[in-house]
C-alpha cells in the first residue's frame, strides 16, 4: 500500500502540524491497562428488557439518550426525506446494539468510545466487545487516519493514439483551469491530483479530490463533471465519446489499484495485549494467535482476495448502517492488512490498515434520525469530525480482528456461534457483567 512521494509529503506535514501531536506521542509512549470506568458497560448473551434498560441508563449517565433509536419518538418529516430515498414506504429496522468503552488514542479521535453496531448476525456484537475489552485492558488502541482522497476517473475515446496524445497535451495545460472550476462547483471539493491512464486508443483521467466531511462520492462527480463539460467544450481535439466514470475508481469495489494507494481515508491501527490480558479476556495464547494469522494469511492468498484480514467487513458494515453511512462501500472499506506478532516478552502486537475508508459526518444518510443519535452517541455527527470518525473505524476493526482470530486460535469459533448466533428455546434473563 504504497503511497507517491508527493502525498507522502503531504501526510508528513499534515502530522506535524497536528496541534496534539506532542500529546499523542506522549499517550502512546505512556499507555498503561484500563479497567471500566464508573461502572461495567452492561452486557448480556440474549436481549431482555432489562438488560436494555440498564444499557440506556448507563449511557444517559454518561450524557447519552436516545429518542428515535428506542422508539419513544416516531420520525414523520417525510420532506427531509429528499436525496436519500425514491419510492419511499417506510423504515428497515435493524437491531442495534452497543459495544464498549472502546479506548482509542489517535489524532483526532482520542478516549472512550460506545461504537452502535447495526446488524442481525448474532455473535457479532459481542464478538467485536470483547476485542473492545482486551484492548482496553491494555491500555488502548492507536488509530491515525494518515492521508485521503476521493476519485472519479473519467474515459475519453479517440480515433487513434496520435489524437490521444494532443489531447493530454492540451489537458496537462489545464490544471489552474481545472482548479478554478472545482472552487467554483463546490465548497468543499479540492483538487490535489489527476492522472493519466491510456489504453490504445482510450484515456482515462483519474481526478483526485479532498472532500472533507464528507464521503464525498457525489460531490466528486459533481465538479469532474464541470471538468469535463469544460474539456470537451474547449479541446482542440474532439473525443468519439466519453463518460464521467471508467468504472476504474474503484467505487463500490475491491480494487488492487485503491488498496495500493488510497480512496477517502487510509488508516493504520495497532495495539500490544499483554500475554495474561490474552489469556483471560481472549482466552488464548499469543503463539495460538500469531500461528493462526500466519497460517490465515497463506490461506487468503490462495484464495485470490485483496488484502489479508479476517472479518474487516462485519463491522464496518454494522457501523455504516448505524450511522448512516453508503453500507455498499463497505466492500472497498473492507480492504485491508492484518498483522500480528509475537513480541519477545510474549505479549501480543497486533496492527491493521484500512486505505479505503470512505466515510463522512455529513451529507448523505448522516442526518437521518437513528444515524444521527448513532454519530451523536460517538460524538461524530457535523463537520470537523471526518477524520475522528474513520479513526474509530480503524480502531472499532482491529478490536474484530483480536477477537475472530482468538475464538478460530482457539477452537472456540463455532461454540460462539452456537451460543450467540442461533435462536434459543429458553432465554436467560440475566445480565451479565463481564
């Protein structure tokens, strides 16, 4: 996942100016174990009604209510409905539930964190809790959104090479242009890259854009768009045809070229869990956990996939339809490396990064009433907090990550499945603490 020399750069500056940067360093040097704070989060193996009471008053302690999520207030503004929804008949429930503290240390997102999962598989909730409880306990995991962008790749068709190359000749000549036109469409889009891609007779122009808040898919169309209007407008030389997308971007899909470099937010999360926190809470070895990522890796490779992780995409995707997000991204989002090593003490180091992120605090199904309580619950909803959000993201990952590769080290994968995931005939009302 290698990044250009020049948005290296920018990465680098963008770290340095970062007004925590010092802190964060500090916090990372001196991270020591947590236990829960005021209080265990309350968590139970079945749902009850008073397993879910004590869960939201435990959050309204904390400054967290929720009124559309629990019902208590019905949604009925159909109007503001519009450009999220066509043939509109009514609401999906998915069931939510909560995990953590998840404690993270990064550069926009720093504490604990009560992560809103939406989803019907049963395990998965309480699965990606325990990742959340081991890191903790081991003082918190280090998440840092390093670098984004957000592409649209046009393709122009020409009746031969020669035409090809006096039209690039002419674009290359255009990027004040370009510029002006983007400040002009939109208020948050900016332009930091284009790149050429040719094929025979065929161009494709990789526009690369900073969003942001925003996920930002639509806005880069939008002002590529307005390029292109222009492009064709003013060439010299005239394309057979064109279209705004070459299906090249990578939109909506695991692509090498994405996971090679980055499309919204790259993030890269790590943690080190002591050998006795992963043998109570994880209940494994290290050396059961590093030989099963190792022997996990050489099977994800035979299989073809891009990328070498686990189960990246159940919580992204439980988290996107929380809050809001365009849950199809969550097949680019879900890219990623997994790592994990044996440290000579015998703890466990543990890392993950996720190049195509694409998230957003505005915009898009974030104001929908559930949506949002879910960012207000993670303090993620409106503008400033894009950044933050996809940190969680990486963090909320890796704790999945811990705990899949635990309970398969193990043996305990399918017993966990076996309890959580099928329908009981008798459910046990207690609540448990730990």
């Amino acid at each position: 996942m290698s990044t250009s020399s020049d948005r290296a750069n920018k990465a680098a500056r963008f770290l340095h100016k970062v007004k925590n940067v010092d802190q964060l360093m500090e916090k990372i040097k001196g991270k020591k174990p947590n236990s829960h704070p005021n209080g265990k989060f309350p968590i139970e193996g079945h749902v009850t009604k008073e397993g879910t009471e004590k869960r939201l008053e435990y959050l309204k302690h904390h400054g967290k209510e929720f009124q559309y999520l629990t019902g208590d207030k019905t949604f009925s503004d159909l109007e503001s409905l519009h450009g999220n929804i066509e043939n509109f008949i009514g609401f999906s429930m998915v069931p939510t539930g909560v995990i953590g503290p998840l404690n993270i240390i990064g550069t926009d997102a720093n504490g604990d964190f009560y992560v809103p999962l939406a989803t019907s598989e049963g395990a998965l909730v309480a699965s990606y809790g325990r990742g959340a409880r081991a890191s903790r306990m081991a003082g918190g995991i280090t998440s840092i959104c390093i670098i984004e962008g957000v592409q649209r790749s046009p393709v122009f068709k020409f009746d031969n090479i020669a035409s090809l190359g006096e039209f690039v000749m002419w674009v290359l000549k255009q990027a004040e242009k370009f510029h002006e036109i983007v400040a002009v469409t939109s208020r948050h889009a900016q332009l930091i890259d284009m790149k050429t891609n040719i094929e025979g007779n065929h161009l494709i122009l990789t526009f690369d854009y900073l969003t942001g808040d925003a996920a930002g898919q639509n806005m880069v169309t939008l002002v590529t768009d307005a390029i292109c209007q222009y492009i064709v407008r003013e060439s010299p030389v005239k394309p057979v045809f064109w279209f705004i997308e070459s299906n090249y971007s990578g939109d909506k899909k695991a692509t090498a070229l994405s996971f090679s470099s980055v499309r919204g937010k790259k993030v890269t999360a790590e943690v080190e869990i002591p050998q006795d926190i992963v043998k109570s809470v994880l209940r494994t070895t290290t050396q059961n956990m590093v030989n099963y990522w190792q022997s996990s890796t050489l099977g994800v490779i035979q299989s073809g996939a891009i990328g070498a992780q686990g189960h990246v995409a159940n919580g992204l995707c439980a988290l996107f339809i929380a809050t809001g997000q365009d849950a199809a991204c969550t097949a680019e989002a879900a890219v990623g490396i997994t790592r994990m090593e044996m440290k000579a003490n015998g703890d466990l180091y543990a890392c993950l990064t996720l190049p195509n992120l694409v998230v957003g605090t505005v915009g898009g199904g974030t104001s929908l009433p559930t949506q949002r309580e879910c960012l207000e619950l993670l303090d993620c909803y409106g503008a400033g907090k894009g950044r933050k959000f996809a940190e969680i993201c990486g963090a909320l990952a890796l704790a999945g990550e811990l705990s899949i590769a635990a309970a398969l080290s193990a043996g305990h994968f399918s017993q966990a499945h076996k309890k959580f995931g099928r329908k009981q005939k008798e459910k046990s009302t207690t609540v448990l603490d730990k």
